[in-house]
C-alpha cells in the first residue's frame, strides 16, 4: 500500500466556540491565535502534524460560520471552500445548540459525503446533554466527544485515527495489479525545461517506487536513448510507462507485444473518477466550433513556451478537431469562475499535488452537470490516435 497526500481534517463551527484553541491544544502548538473577540480566525490556517494510526495530516482551522457583515460572508465562504479539500470534518459547538447554522453545516457535510465528528467544547461551563448527544448522533455524526480546554487530546485523537476514511492516507498500489516480481518496467523520462532543476517530477518518483514496492525492476531512461536500449538489449519489458507528450514518438519506438501506458494516465486511474474519464475521453470527437475547453491543473509551477496543459494540449486539441475552440485555465484549487455547464469539455491534470479527495470534488460539479471529463493523458492519448493502446494495461 502506497501513501497518498497528506489527509486533510477541517474544524468548524460558530465564532467563539474554541475551534483555534482546540486545534492549539491537539497539536501542542499556539499555531491558531486564540482570542475572546469573535471573528478573530479570518482565512483558513493549516498545520501539519503526526496523528498516530494515521501518519502525517493537515488540520486546517476555519473562520466561524456564522460571521456577519460583507467581510464576514467572505471569510464564511472561504471557510466553506475548505469542505472540498478535507477528508474528515470537526464539528464544534457549545451550549448545547444546534440551530440552522449547524443543520446547515451538517447537511453540506452529507451532500460531499464527507465524515464527521462533533465535539462539544467547553463542557466545564455547561456540558452536554444526553438529548444534544442523540441529536448530533442521529444526524450522522460518526462520534460525539465533549471537551474543556486542559483536558488531555488522547481521546480526540484517537477519535480522528477511527473516523478517517483509510481512502484518505492509504492507497492502493499504481500498478500492483498488472506487473509481478521480477518484471521490467520500462520509464521514459524526458528532462526539458518544464523538469524541475536536479530533479524529477513527482509522478515519475511515485511510479519508479511503487515497482520496487512491487519487487520489479525499473529500466529509467530519456526519449533520445529509446531506440538505442532496444537496438542494444535482449532485455522484453513487461511494461513501459512514459511522459504523455511523448506518446505519438513512444508509440511508434516501443513493440506492440509491449503494454505501453502514460504516467497520467496512471494517475487517473489512480486518483480520479476513473470511469467518467473513459466515457468522457472520446467526447472530443463532438467539440465543435465556439467551444469551451476547461483546462484544470491542480497545482501552481512555473510555466513556459512548452507547458502541457497551457500551450501543448490546445494547440493538439485545436489541430485535431479543426474547430475554433475557448480555452480556460485554472490552477490549484481556486474557483471556477464560470458556471460549469457552460464548458463541453473538462480536462484535468494527473492531480500528483492533491489528495483523491480533493481531486474527486473537483471535478464533482461536472460531472453531476453532464459535463464530459476527461485527463491530459487519456486526452493526448486520443488525439494521437493511441488511445486503445495506452488503456490495455488496465483492461
């Protein structure tokens, strides 16, 4: 099993009911700044830290739910946001309420599928009572913990190691289904100027070691040296797995008998909705003239006259279709401005730098719209005309 990106827990509830001073007290750490003024959290606050059973984790402190005034919305909807990039939520609350605020919160919680603990702070002033406990179980809460600041952070913690999705910190392996021990895996690894300086890409690291998780053997090499390694060895790759750019150049290099896929191609099958990839790829046959594309990367990285996702794919999508198509680029995880229904065709990234979750509700919105989606490397793959090709290994 293959650790994933750091699992995201997210704590929210009203101003005032002890979210930062929760978050200090769990971590050990003054990293929220505690103060008896609402309001005083405004944009959300991440730390990391070692949750045991868990691994390292990403809790992120939010602004109340229930801040007022036109800056106040602001900081609710940024608090709000966070609820797609968080695997596990906290739910805080004192005095025994739960009122519109609260159902709210809880119901958007069941809408992302999203676990959730409630904890009720500050029982030293008024502690729960057994009526507040039933509601906030029946409601789907998968546990209901009572807390007053002092108290030790064992049961909290271990509160969060048994309501975490195991989905969130462990995933199953890239390619544990389709290589043995003792396999060649054949990487094809071009070093241009979108490769970062003395480095690889984290797709590529991830890859070379899940094969020697898998007791294979990695055959890592550029394009310029492809030919020559099969002109020069006897050696018969089980597979070869190469950058999606490369793969009209690859395609042509490495023998049929040979399973040949992409590395973001991996990446989708590891990490996104696969299934709506596979039905939404072959939509690009249906784009037509005054289109519009959706490009998300989900990630920030320096970009330059040969940038996949910003230069490379428009270009080989416009040649393609023929058509006169819009593209629209959005990075990391920042809005999407426009409403989804008005793109034909989202295409995301391998996602490497984001959690599954996040990567899943990214691309929720279209895919509950009817929006095709598909990934940049089933989509280079199509254009190239070796989409069979590159979807075998996962037949």
């Amino acid at each position: 099993m293959a650790r994933d990106k750091k699992p995201h827990i997210g704590f929210f509830g009203k101003r005032n009911n002890g979210k930062s001073t929760l978050i200090n007290c769990i971590t050990g750490q003054d990293i929220a700044i505690v103060s008896p003024i609402a309001g005083t959290t405004t944009d959300p606050v991440k730390k990391s830290m070692e949750i045991p059973g868990v691994g390292p984790a990403v809790l992120v402190d939010t602004a109340g739910i229930d801040d007022s005034g036109d800056l106040g919305l602001k900081r609710t909807a940024k608090s709000l946001r966070v609820l797609e990039q968080i695997d596990l939520a906290i739910l805080i609350v004192t005095s025994n309420t739960f009122d519109s605020w609260e159902h709210n919160l809880i119901d958007r919680f069941k809408s992302l599928e999203l676990p959730f603990i409630v904890i009720h702070n500050k029982r030293d002033i008024e502690a729960a009572t057994p009526a507040t406990r039933k509601k906030y179980i029946d409601s789907g809460a998968t546990l209901f913990l009572e807390y007053a600041q002092g108290e030790s952070n064992t049961e909290i913690l271990s509160a969060i190691q048994k309501s975490i999705p195991e989905t969130a910190y462990v995933n199953p392996s890239l390619l544990g289904d389709i290589i043995e021990q003792g396999d060649f895996v054949l990487l094809i690894t071009p070093i241009d100027t979108e490769a970062p300086e003395g480095r690889m890409i984290l797709p590529q690291v991830q890859v070379i070691r899940d094969v020697l998780d898998n007791h294979a053997i990695n055959i890592v090499l550029k394009e310029s040296e492809l030919e020559a390694f099969f002109q020069k060895t006897t050696i018969l790759p089980k597979l070869a797995i190469t950058d999606s750019q490369l793969f009209d150049k690859v395609s042509r290099i490495v023998p049929t008998n040979i399973l040949l896929t992409g590395f973001s191609v991996l990446l989708a099958r590891h990490k996104g909705n696969f299934e709506a990839y596979k039905a939404g790829t072959p939509k690009i046959e249906s784009l037509k003239d005054g289109d519009k594309v959706l490009i998300l990367e989900s990630c920030t990285h320096h970009t330059t006259c040969d940038d996949i996702g910003r230069v490379k794919i428009p270009r080989w999508l416009t040649n393609y279709t023929g058509k006169n198509i819009s593209f629209h680029m959005v990075s990391g995880l920042d809005n999407i401005e426009h409403p989804i229904t008005d793109y034909a065709l989202v295409i995301q990234c391998g996602g490497c730098m984001i959690t599954r979750r996040q990567l899943t509700n990214r691309l929720k919105p279209a895919i509950d719209a009817g929006v095709p989606v598909t990934n940049y490397g089933m989509a280079i793959a199509w254009i190239h005309g070796i989409y069979k090709r590159a979807m075998e290994p996962f037949e």
